[in-house]
C-alpha cells in the first residue's frame, strides 16, 4: 500500500472513530490544560527556530505524515524542508490557540488549533500568515506525539485592499 494511501486511510479511520467515540467540541477543562501545553510547545519550538525543538514533537516513524498546504511529506522530507527554510529567518513570533480536541480513546486525541504566525527573515524581509493545524496525537510513555499533522496556511489579507 503506498505511504499515501495508507496517510488517508488512517485519517479516515480516525476520523471514524473520533465520530463515534468523542465528539469534536470545546475541550474539557483538563483537555484544555494539556493540550495548551502543547500549543505552547509548538509555538516555543517555532520561535527558537531550532528544528529539533519543534520536531520533538512528532512520532519519528514510518506511520507520520505531515500534511502542509496538499502536499504531504514523511518526517525526514518536511524535517528537511523546515531546516532549509528556517535557516534563511532570523526571528520567528507565534501565537497558536487551542480550538477543540476529540478523544476517540484514553490515549488517541485529535487536536484543532488556529494561529498567527510572523516570520522576519535575515534579509529583513518579512511574511505574516494565519493557520489552522490539526494533529492525530497519541499518548506514548514520554508524552503526546503526533502521528499525522495537517497544517494549512493563508496569508493575512491585505488592510490596504
């Protein structure tokens, strides 16, 4: 079965079980404690513009699929492509917010957050956006680790149009 294939499927399966098991509604008080630590530690590991800091957080394996933008990518390719993007900025500000969480299990959680991103880059120029990133998540012994990630980004509109 090709990665893709088997990258929907497991979507799709998830998808199934959050929508018999959990329904995706505003998180718990205790949902929203953990899983705001993990917003916090998306947006800390973008800022330090230290790729490892950032992908410590996802599950290092065959079965991870970062979708970005339709396109998707095993770990080692968008670990390779933040690198070499992330190298070219020189500060990086985040701001991400917990929007819901499904738990289709005790260790399963599908997260919702939507955020603002602003990257200024060594040449000084500068590129702001807004997003919305999805996360398949399980509870492994050391923490929470993604399994899939879906992130997609816009651009913010422009005041003067």
């Amino acid at each position: 079965m090709s990665k893709l294939r088997l990258c929907f499927l497991t979507a799709f399966l998830l998808s199934v079980a959050a929508a018999f098991a959990a329904e995706p509604t505003a998180p718990t008080p205790d949902d929203q404690k953990e899983f705001a630590v993990i917003c916090a530690k998306v947006d800390a590991g973008i800022m330090s513009l230290q790729v490892d800091n950032f992908f410590g957080l996802f599950e290092d394996g065959p079965g991870f699929t970062y979708a970005f933008n339709a396109k998707t990518y095993s770990y080692a390719d968008i670990r390779e492509l933040h690198v070499k993007s992330w190298a070219k900025l020189a500060t990086a500000d985040v701001h991400t917010k917990l929007a819901a969480v499904a738990r289709p299990a005790p260790n399963l959680a599908i997260v919702t957050s939507t955020g603002h991103v602003d990257f200024v880059a060594k040449d000084g120029s500068k590129r702001s956006f807004t997003l919305a990133l999805t996360m398949a998540m399980i509870k492994r012994a050391d923490g929470w680790r993604a399994l899939q990630v879906h992130e997609s980004t816009l651009p913010d509109p422009d005041p003067a149009k």
